[in-house]
C-alpha cells in the first residue's frame, strides 16, 4: 500500500494509487452513492479520534460533540456511544441528539436567539438550558411553571478575555454569545429566585486553534472565572463547560495541535477546579475537531479548459456544497484546503491547474494553481479537511442544483 505524502491525506488508506475510504475504494464507493458530489466520512477516523481524545485528556474531563460541526443522524448516532454529550444550537439539533440513546442531562442547549417554542421543548426534553441573556432566563422560568417543571440551567458567560490566535473569536468584547461577566452576579440573584435549577457555567472564548499554549492560557483564565462565580451561585455547581477551541490544520504551514501536551496542560489546571468544585462534571466540547478530518469532499470533473494560459478543471460540485474550501467561509486571505486526485493520488504531479465548481461565479474556486496528477474528464476530485463545516454551512440551494449526498462507510 502507497504512502501518500500530505498529511491530510495520510490518514486513509491508498492501494494502487486509489483513495479507499471505510475500506472501500473511492471509484466503488462513487457507483454504490449514485451521483456525485458526495460526502464521505470514515468511521474507523471517527473512533479513532475519540480515543485519542481519550487517551490525551483527563479521565474525569467529559468529552461534549457540538453537533453544529456536523449534524449527520448517522455521525451522531455513531457518535451517542463514544462521548459524554452533545452540544446543539436549535431545536432540530436537539432532535437529532434525542433520538439518540444520549441521555437528555448530558445534552446542552446553547446559541442566542432561541425561539420561545424551542425554549419549551428544551424544558419539557430536560436537556441543560445554556442561558444566553436576561430575557431568555425570564423566558424559560414562565416555561417552567407553565409546564410544572424545574429545567436545567446553566449560565453562559461572555469573559473578557478572548482565546488568542483563533479561528473564530467567541468571548471577549461585546459579543451576541452570553451574559458579559460582569453583569453575571447579577443574574444570579434572579436565578435564584426562578423555577430553575442552576447547574453552573458555560464559557467558550474561541475555535479553531493551534496552539497548545494558547488554550493552556484561556483555560487557567476560564478556571479563574468560574471560580470567582462559584462563591455567589445559587447552588452547588454542578456543570461547567470550557469550551475547547482546538483545531485542525487546513493549509500546508498548520502544524497540528500537540494532543498530548494539551491534555497535560488541562491535567495541570483541572485540580484545582476539583478542589473547589468536587461536584462539577467538567466538560470540554468539541465539534471540528472530533469530525473534521475524517471527512471528504467528493466531486467529478466534467470539463478540462485553457484560458489564456491557465488549466482550469471544472467538476460537478463547488462552493454551494463546500463554501469553506472556496475561501469564503472565514478565510481573510484565501488558501487552498488539502486535495487530491482521488483515483490518481500517488500518481506524480504533471501540472498546475486551477479547479473550480460548476456554478456561473468567480467565487466558486476549489483549488487554485495547484500541482496535481494529470487530471481528466471522470476522474474524481477530492477535498479534504471536509467532515467540519462542509454541506451544513454551504448554500445549498444556491442556482437550484441537487444537494450532495453524505455517507458514513
């Protein structure tokens, strides 16, 4: 069996230059979907991951999945056995978690703007409400006497400190997400007084990072937070999220996040969390990088055209599946995701080319000038880096071609 050289690539099996994913090579498993473009998601990268996170983090930090980077029923059913939680962020995620065998205590309710019928079935479900602002506490206290019922709670915090050199900043300054820290103690007095029942914090301040210090540093400062709120809560704390923030390397200069370090510096902080709190069940949440590797981006090429000097290979898939991969998902300046030519992949690279979608817009840009093997109508286009944040945060709709089908194989 070859041994492709990108990193992204490495960890699935290639035999006879072919990408195989859950064992099966990618041509088969093209003809057993039926269309293409597709998403695939291996379930061996899947459990493997988790152990990792298993083997890396402290046995008594309870590992949540944020639903939100990957919704797929079957990774969340898949997924119901091998974590602690989840974590979702509207009323159809909480759904999906549900139907589950999770049970409904260990799945978090977060994100601003919940809907009044939302708020109403987190109640009546039992899941941990994450309560994002004054009126929404107000909201689910009525909710609770209306239903005789006593839910969940725990406070979502807007610190003002933010996780340093992350993809995506979600603490610090004036933020959509929480109650600002210093208008937490506040709050609780009137959590006190509502038909709740306080269960503790939840305090996220990044995503997407690669530096182990850096998390490190957000932690300890997570963990002097919530201890400064433990001596005015309502009730012992019971539920405390840190957030995660890890991330996963995207481009050629990423250097992956260092587990194992991560995991000895968490060790590090946790204790003293433990002292305090002997009752916290501490949870660490992570969505991309439980799912983000183990998935692909599959699209066929159609057309192979010059322009004024430029190769341009056009498949049948593009930003209204993949928004992320075309650089307009986040990226300030935009680079190319980890691809390869799926049925050709340790074939030398021939020649440069840029690969776009099928859809009437310059935007639509898979990869650009590019190394890659000699490509050719009908052979199968890869992107890797695509189990997070790939169809459900794409236009799918957009100029009304079919969405892509996913798999778990």
């Amino acid at each position: 069996m070859a041994q492709p050289q990108h990193p992204a690539i490495a960890a699935f099996e290639v035999e006879a230059g072919v990408l195989h994913v859950g064992g099966i090579p990618l041509p088969r498993l093209a003809d057993r979907v039926g269309s293409t473009p597709f998403f695939a998601y291996d379930r061996r990268l899947l459990t493997e991951r988790v152990a990792q996170l298993r083997q890396s983090l402290p046995a008594d930090v309870h590992l949540s999945y944020a639903i939100k980077a990957n919704p797929m029923p079957a990774i969340v059913q898949h997924l119901a056995r091998l974590v602690d939680g989840f974590d979702v962020a509207s009323g159809f995620e909480m759904k999906t978690a549900l139907d589950t065998e999770m049970n409904a205590e260990h799945v978090s309710f977060a994100g601003p703007g919940k809907t009044c019928e939302e708020l109403s079935r987190a109640v009546a479900a039992g899941v941990v409400i994450h309560i994002e602002s004054e009126r929404e506490l107000r909201t689910i206290a009525g909710l609770a006497r209306e239903q005789e019922m006593r839910p969940p709670v725990a406070l979502r915090v807007n610190p003002d400190f933010e996780l340093k050199a992350s993809g995506m900043r979600m603490g610090g300054g004036p933020q959509q997400f929480g109650i600002d820290a210093e208008r937490v103690l506040a709050i609780l007095s009137d959590v006190a007084l509502a038909a709740v029942d306080f269960r503790g914090f939840h305090i996220f301040a990044g995503s997407q990072n690669l530096s182990a210090d850096n998390i490190k540093i957000t932690q300890e400062q997570i963990v002097d937070l919530v201890l400064k709120l433990a001596d005015h809560t309502p009730a012992p704390i019971r539920h405390v999220n840190i957030g995660g923030g890890f991330g996963i390397p995207y481009f050629p200069k990423d250097k992956p996040l260092d587990l194992k370090v991560t995991g000895s510096y968490l060790a590090g902080i946790i204790p003293r969390l433990r002292a305090k709190l002997p009752e916290a069940r501490v949870i660490v949440e992570l969505g991309r990088y439980i799912v983000g590797e183990c998935g692909i981006y599959v699209s066929r090429i159609v057309d192979r055209k010059d322009s004024r000097g430029t190769t341009f290979l056009v498949t049948d898939g593009g930003l209204n599946h993949q928004l992320a991969a075309s650089g307009n998902f986040g990226q300030v300046i935009r680079r190319n995701y980890p691809v390869a030519i799926g049925n050709r992949v340790t074939n030398p690279e021939e020649e440069t080319v840029t690969v776009v979608g099928c859809l009437c817009t310059p935007l639509d840009l898979l990869a650009d000038k590019i190394a890659l093997p000699r490509a050719d109508v009908g052979d199968l286009f890869v992107v890797f880096q695509s189990g997070a944040y790939g169809m459900s945060a794409s236009p799918t709709a957009f100029l009304g071609h079919p969405p892509p089908v996913e798999v778990l194989v």
